[in-house]
C-alpha cells in the first residue's frame, strides 16, 4: 500500500487515533482538536501508511484587509523512520494548494536555524530565508 495524502476535516479526526513517532510536538488533546478542524480557516493535511499517520502538515488562512490572503504553515512533521522519502513535499504540496482553492496568493513558514532539513525543503521551493525577530509570550491569569 502507497502512502496517502488526506486532507482531515472533523469527519476524518478519527485518521489521528493512530500515529506513529514524532509526527506532532506533543500528545493530541481531542478537545482541541476538534476546535481545530471546525475553524475553516484551519487546515490539516496527513499522510498515512497502513491506516497510521506518518506526517502531517498544518496551516492557518490568513485574510487581511490590506495585504494579500495568505497561508502560514504552522507546523510540519514527518515520523523519523519515513523521512527523505518525499513525504514532506507531498504534504506541502497539498497543503499548498489547498490555500490557493481558499485564495491564499502567499505562504510563508518560519523554522529553526539548526534545522537543515527544512530549510532544505524550503528552499527547494524557490524560497529564500529571511532574517525576521520572534517574540513570544505566554498569556498570564489575571
């Protein structure tokens, strides 16, 4: 069996019970998870061998008064035992042009300096890395 590209609507939350090794950063909570693929402007693309997600790609639709509609990948992972095997590409290329079906005229995706293999990915897209500041912080209770 070939691996396959599904794009996952709440219909398809249950492709998830089953997946393998570092495909997400962390455990699945099903709470929100099924927020996640009830927002529309949420997308979710994962690849499955034998019934088992091995990779998936995620994206947020971004719509802006002043500035084109445009995708964010948001996070992309692929278990380790099926990389360099063209899992990654198919799922950005999915999920890619998902965005274009929604209007997206632009993506853009941010990783990790040390993290070659994306870079490498991103590149090979005709993507040049650009240097950008990220401040993150978390919201306190009041």
């Amino acid at each position: 069996m070939d691996v396959q590209i599904i794009r996952v609507g709440p219909a398809q939350a249950d492709l998830l019970d089953r997946v393998a090794e570092d495909v997400f950063d962390d455990r699945i909570d099903l709470a929100r998870l099924a927020h996640y693929l009830r927002d529309p402007s949420h997308l979710m693309v994962v690849a499955t061998f034998n019934g088992e997600v091995i990779g998936q790609a995620r994206g947020v639709v971004h719509r802006h008064p002043d500035a084109p509609t445009e995708l964010y990948i948001d996070n992309l992972g692929v278990t380790p035992d099926r990389k360099r095997e063209g899992v990654a590409t198919r799922l950005l290329d999915d999920l890619t042009d998902w965005a274009r079906s929604l209007g997206c005229e632009e993506a853009w995706v941010g990783t990790e300096v040390d993290n070659e293999a994306a870079r490498a990915l991103y590149k090979g897209r005709g993507s040049e890395a650009e240097p950008f500041v990220l401040y993150f912080y978390e919201f306190e209770d009041r």
